[in-house]
C-alpha cells in the first residue's frame, strides 16, 4: 500500500511536536469522567447565564432559568408561611428549589413517577426529614406539598387549605415513611447535592482481566436478542442477511448454532455494499413475538434501486446546495430505516419475508462516510431510536451536526406503531411514516426538527440502553483527529461537534455552511474518552460503543461499561461511583483467550492461556438476553466467560460444578460461517474507512 496521506487518524509527519505536546499535557489534566445530572424533565441542566435569585445556584449547571426561579419564588410565598417560623420556611423553601438541583432527576425519581417532594435524607444520627418535620409540624402551610394524597403526584392542588404536618401525618415515622430515604444513590438534605460529600465511595477495583470463548468464525455487523426472552439471537452481516441463531450456554463447549444456507432474511438485493455502505443496523419490535415486525436499517443506490429515492440531506432548509457540494455522487446513496415481517401470523419458526413492508424512513446521504445507521427500541418508552451521523466531510463543513434544521450528527426517536397517512407525511414533511412522540424535546419547537432527540454528534457509533438503569443511555462517538468519546444521552442533549471534539475545542479548515460559536450553545462533554496518542504511536482511532456489563458470568465486571477500539488492541472497562453519580473510571481493561475455547482463538500464546486475543478488528458489542456481552470483530464472535477460564484472579466469582469440558479445537463444526476473501477485505476497507472520515 502506498503512504496513508489522510491525517484523520494517523498524526502526520508535518504534524508540529509542540501541539502533540499540548494534546499530551491535556490528555494528563482532563478528568476522564464528568458528574451526570440530571433535570426531572430527563434533560441535563443547562450552564446558568445569570445567577439564580431565589435558590441558592449561583453558578454553574442547574435545572432552572430565571423565569423558573421567579415562579418557585411566588409559590413560596403564596404558601404563606408565618415569619416567626424561620426554620420551616427555610427548610420548605430548599425542598422548592431542589428542582433546580443538577440532580433532581434523582431527587424526584423523575424516571418512573416523580415525586411531590425531593427524597428527604433519613439516614440514623442525620435526618434532614426529622428536621423538616420538627420544623414545620404546627406551622400551617398553605397548598402543602405534604398533603398524603400527593405522595405520588407531581402537581398540587389549586384549592388546598392551609394545614400543619400534624394535620396531614399521625407522627415522624409515617412522614419520613412518606418523603424520605436512605437507601437512595442521592437524598436532599436541605442543600444543592455535592458528590464530593459522599466519602468512602470509591470506584470498585479494575478487573484482571477480561476472558472471552470464540463461538464462531463469522464477521457480523449487529447483534440482538430475540425479544421472547430466549437463548437465540439475531446477527447480520454488513451485505444484508440475518441469521437467527441458538446460543450455547456458559462452559458448555459448545460453538454457535449456525446454519449459514438457511438465513432468517437475505435482505442483499436490497442493500448497496461498499465502504461505508451496507446494513447498518437492525431492530425488532419489543413485540416482535406476537405481532413479526422487525426493521433494518441500510444503504441504498438510488441509480440501482428503484424504491430508493428521497428528499437529500444537503437542501435549501439546512443551507445547503448540492451543485456546490463538489460531487457527482451527493445524495445518490441514501440511508434507509425499512419494516419487515417475519410472516403473517408472526411466529419465527421459519424465513421472514424479504419484501419491504414499507418505508420508515430516507435520507439522502451528502458525502461517502459517516452514517451512523444503529436502529434500537428504548426499552421502557418503545419507541424508535435512529442513530445518524454527520454525513461525512472532514470537519463537518455544512455543520450540519449543529444545524437545528438537519437530522445528521444527531440521535432520533420515532414512534412506528402510530403511523400517518400518506398525506400527513406530506404536509408534516416528514423523512417517512413515522409519527413523533408528543413528549420529544422538540416536538413544538419551530427551530428544531421534531425528530430530533439530542444532537452535536459525529458518528454515534454503537449506543445502548442499560438493562439495569434504562436512563442510562451511552453512545460512543467516532472522533476525527484526536478524541474518542462516550456521552450519556439525554432528552434534547448537545454533545458539541463540531465546536468540540472530545473535551477539546475543534476548529474546522472549509466552513461553507458556517460556524456555531461555543458561546451559543451549551455543549454536553464526554463521560470517558481518549486521545488516539494514548492508545496508538500512529495516532489511529475509532472508537466502538458497548454495553453495560449485567451478567453474573464474571462479577468482578458486573456493572461496568464495557467498550472498545476499532483496531482490536484496546477495550476498556468505565466503573461509575458512586453508582447513579455519572462519574466514571475507565481502566483499559487486558483481555485474552479462554484455553478452553470451543473455537481456538489466535493469540500471543499457542494455548491462548492468558495471551492477548487477536481479534483484528472490532466492528461492535452484543448482548444476550442474559445479559452476557460479545465481541463482533472481523475475525469471529467471541463471548466473555469467567475469568478463571483464562488464569485472571477474581475473589467473586463462583465456579459451579458443572461439566465444562470444551469442545476440541478439531471438532468444531466444518459448517461455521467463514466470510470470503472477498467480503472480509471489504470489511477491512469499510472499516478503516469509517475512521477515516
């Protein structure tokens, strides 16, 4: 191969010594995590302009604007509190501006039913809710948010009469039974949270090491599983087909049960393959059992592809015009969101049938790189997430991450059970038949498109929700020159492309659609990241996101956010303490080769015991429905296991006394799925491709 020229990746040799040296001194002083609050409206607190004149949030993040201050003011008041009873309406009045908290997602426990009230902390020999109820039992309040008809309601009645706590609760106990907590990851007592006052909890130590079977040989692109609640799963290859397949159980010896002449779909003649083309992604309907709906998401040639044709991302909305784009190729490929149907009573006994259902979603695609492409439900709204990237373009030269009127470089939520009619979908222009839900950041924002349900992103490369925390949203980020990043998303969130990338500021060479000056805007940084000096002397990154790790397999992992690098030498383990706070550790995590594989694995050693696994490169992370997590690399799908399998230390686990006798090296079945030369070498291009660009 000739020399790489292209300094995405790879730091060139023009690249000057003291700027390497300053993004070397900044890799040092950044903190590898950032605290994660969060408002009751699920969105992250914004950077206060002005300080607050009511609540005690002078500067910073917080979950109030002014107006929002002012209003929390005249409730104070109107509860008409005596003036000779200090202490209570000093204690009520902080209990008010706890929604202004960066924390009162938690506060109010905003994820399932939000609380009246903030949880009171009701710890032995500190009780912030004793306090408040020895402070306020005879004073009457007017509209008391204690009233016990409001212990589960948000909202409080317009015509509540003035009472005491003694009217409303028989003692303390059944009060702090009401509004209080000990238990909780955050608590209110009395003052905005400070994470740095919850001492003796540190992050769990790293673990040895991470130990993983290879289960077969094939290269997938996506993996989920069956959402009945079984051992099989679903993986797909980049051209199209998607094999339904029955897992083995741990230590059982067993390789994937695979059969690659009868896949589930063979969606090929569909999908335009090259680099930086394929299928994307894929997701099935949370009901998928019962009602065989299911989706993909791929790349299309509208010159090839009849039904291909959309509106182009680079249009007259987002300032942008095709003619001066420089390209023949601008929108000829498109990114397309597709429904299927495993069959008409939507069992899966059988093939799912290849013919589209209909369109969900198209979308001109204006460079060659880029595209994001992940499809999921969330998994307690149900709705459609759509993961788009920046389009491609070295430095996102339209901007268009940042551009409130493009759907690339942002995170999408569409609900496709509620689907318009074709008219609709013209008169709302919309990208497909799909609806958007009433409760999107921007669904009555004229500014934004509705679609759009958190933005500033490059390439979200892999995102899931956690099985444990579904408001646990993480994202990995492909970066460009220097940062790969995670972010937790949330509601209406601006993850910073192109005004940052990672935590560092970002100045692009060609701006023809502009710049967003970062004064403007309130940009959300990173959870973990790295620089690719860090990792690679050559400076070569491209970060793929994972899941958090909640099987019982290896306990000393269990809880962690396990994510990787593309090029198959790095994967990380980011621990989160104290757990609910945001604040993540990342350990670059060993990982080998259990001896025992059903599958040899290549390795630094022959027998694979503890040596480091060579899985070339990683293209994504599955999870089961037993939560166990795999690698999807180029050279095979690997499971982790315990970690006694491969010598790693860990006092947690438990080894039962099953038999864990390994299928021979020899044995493994002729049949596994090998791609061809061919295909794997498109793999590689693609691959290297996307972090490219």
């Amino acid at each position: 191969m000739g020399k790489h020229t292209n300094n995405n990746h790879i730091i060139s040799p023009c690249f000057h010594p003291l700027l390497l040296l300053l993004l070397l001194s900044l890799a040092c002083f950044i903190s590898p995590s950032s605290p994660f609050p969060l408002c009751t409206d699920l969105r992250q607190p914004s950077s206060l302009k002005v300080p607050l004149a009511f609540c005690p949030y002078k500067e910073g993040r917080a979950c109030c604007t002014p107006d929002h201050d002012l209003q929390l003011r005249r409730r104070f008041l109107s509860m008409n509190i005596s003036a000779s009873a200090s202490a209570c309406a000093d204690a009520v009045k902080s209990i008010l501006c706890a929604t202004c908290d960066p924390f009162s997602a938690q506060l109010f426990d905003a994820d399932s039913d939000p609380r009246p009230v903030p949880i009171l902390c009701n710890s032995t020999g500190s009780s912030f809710c004793a306090a408040v109820w020895k402070s306020c039992q005879n004073v009457p309040i007017q509209n008391s948010p204690f009233a016990p008809a409001l212990q589960s309601k948000a909202a409080i009645p317009r015509n509540a009469t003035s009472s005491t706590l003694a009217d409303l609760w028989q003692s303390d106990s059944d009060f702090c039974a009401a509004f209080g907590g000990s238990s909780a990851a955050v608590c209110f007592d009395g003052k905005p949270v400070v994470l740095s006052n919850n001492t003796g909890v540190l992050p769990p130590p790293p673990p040895e090491g991470i130990c993983f079977e290879k289960l077969d040989n094939g290269s997938y692109i996506n993996m989920a599983p069956h959402p009945d609640g079984s051992n099989r799963a679903f993986l797909s290859t980049l051209s199209g087909k998607i094999y339904l397949v029955k897992i083995p159980d741990q230590d059982s010896g067993e390789v994937l049960d695979l059969d690659e002449s009868s896949p589930f779909v063979d969606l090929t003649d569909q999908v335009f393959l090259g680099p930086s083309y394929g299928m994307m992604g894929m997701a099935f309907h949370p009901d998928f059992a019962a009602n065989g709906r299911f989706f993909a998401s791929f790349n299309c040639d509208k010159e090839k592809s009849p039904g291909c044709g959309g509106r182009c991302a680079c249009n007259s909305d987002v300032g942008c015009d095709p003619a001066e784009m420089g390209t023949a190729e601008v929108c000829k490929y498109h990114a397309v969101v597709a429904e299927y149907s495993a069959n008409a009573t939507g069992t899966t006994t059988g093939n799912a049938n290849p013919n589209e259902v209909r369109r969900i979603f198209t979308l001109g695609l204006p460079y060659g790189g880029n595209h994001g492409g992940q499809i999921l439900f969330g998994p307690a709204d149900k709705y459609m997430y759509i993961m788009m990237g920046d389009g491609g373009g070295k430095g996102d030269p339209y901007n268009f991450a940042q551009n409130k009127k493009s759907l690339l470089g942002k995170v999408l939520r569409v609900d496709v059970d509620n689907l318009p009619s074709d008219e609709e979908v013209v008169k709302l222009g919309r990208w497909g038949n799909y609806s958007v839900p009433r409760d999107n950041p921007y669904s009555d924002d004229k500014e934004m498109e509705p679609e759009i349900w958190a933005y500033g992103l490059r390439n979200p490369w892999r995102c899931s929700f956690d099985a444990k925390r579904p408001v646990y949203f993480l994202c990995a980020d492909t970066g460009q020159d220097q940062y790969e990043e995670v972010d937790i998303i949330t509601k209406g969130g601006n993850y910073g492309w192109r005004m940052y990338e990672g935590p560092i500021p970002f100045k692009a060479n060609q701006t023809p659609g502009g710049d967003t000056l970062p004064n403007t805007t309130d940009p959300i940084f990173p959870v973990a990241s790295y620089s690719h000096s860090q990792i690679n002397k050559l400076g070569s990154a491209a970060i793929s996101g994972g899941f958090f790790y909640r099987a019982q397999t290896d306990p000393c992992v269990y809880g962690s956010y396990l994510y990787g690098d593309l090029y198959g030498q790095h994967i990380w383990a980011a621990s989160e303490a104290p757990e609910g706070s945001g604040k993540f550790t990342a350990n670059d995590t060993p990982f080998s080769c259990a001896r025992d594989s059903p599958i040899k694995c290549d390795s630094s050693t022959p027998s694979g015991d503890n040596g480091q696994l060579a899985v070339q490169l990683i293209f994504s992370f599955g999870q089961d429905n037993n939560k166990d997590v795999y690698l999807l690399t180029q050279s095979g799908l690997y499971r982790v296991v315990r970690p006694s399998r491969c010598n790693y230390a860990c006092s947690k686990e438990v080894v039962s006394p099953r038999n864990t006798t390994a299928v021979p090296p020899s044995a493994a079945p002729a049949s596994i799925l090998r791609p061809s030369p061919a295909l794997l070498l498109l793999f590689v291009f693609a691959a290297v491709v996307r972090s490219m660009l």
